[in-house]
C-alpha cells in the first residue's frame, strides 16, 4: 500500500471515529435526559451566583444616536457618581460602559430596570 493510500484510509477512519464519537455523545445527552428527575435546562437556572456588596457593578448601555447619553444618565439615576466610557458606535446606537457603586442586589436590580426604560438596551 503507497503511503498516500495508507494516509487516506486512515484520515477516513480517524473521519468515522470522530463521527462515533459525536453519535456516542448525542446518545448518552438524550439518555441523561430521559433518565434524569430533573430537567437538564433547568439545572443551571436554580444556581446563583454568590455577589458580595457592595461593588463597582459595570452595565453596557446602548443608546440611539439622537439621544445624549449624560442627559439620559442625570434623568435616570439622578445625582451619582459613575464612569460613562464610549464603547462602540453603529448606524443606530451607540453604546457605553456604565461603572457605578451597587450597595445590594435590590439597587442593582433596580438600576437595571430604570436603565432598561430610558435605553434602546441594556446588559
């Protein structure tokens, strides 16, 4: 056998090992599944992260260009101290990093909703 014909046949059966690999793993997820009390979507969901406070909490905010991001800021949280850094502009939006002090979960929260009011979005 030529090395050229030796290399492919075992390119072709490296190909099927990886392809019985892959089948292998579909099928031990769908099994899981199947066997699982819990759903495997909902696992994750129920963990929360552990977030001590207070901290210097970053939020990327999106704002259309019309719009002035430090008039916006003002009339959404008022009077606090924060860092507004430009992040990345588009044909639409513009988009900034956001870094304020959060003292609780609640606040942050809270923030976030207010935010998610004034701007196109919000992460």
């Amino acid at each position: 056998m030529s090395k050229t014909a030796k290399n492919s046949a075992d390119t072709a059966k490296t190909a099927k090992n990886s392809a019985d690999t892959a089948k292998t793993a579909q099928n031990l997820a769908k099994n899981l599944a199947r066997n699982s009390r819990i759903p495997i979507s909902t696992c994750l969901a129920d963990i929360k992260p552990k977030i001590d406070y207070p901290l210097i909490w970053e939020y990327t905010i999106f704002v259309p260009l019309d719009r002035d991001e430090k008039e916006l800021i003002a009339s959404t949280l008022g009077i606090c101290e924060h860092k507004l850094t430009a992040s990345n502009k588009n044909a639409k939006y513009k988009s900034f990093k956001l870094n304020l002090l959060v003292r609780s979960e609640n606040e942050r929260l809270e923030i976030f909703a207010k935010l998610k009011a004034a701007c196109a979005f919000v992460l």
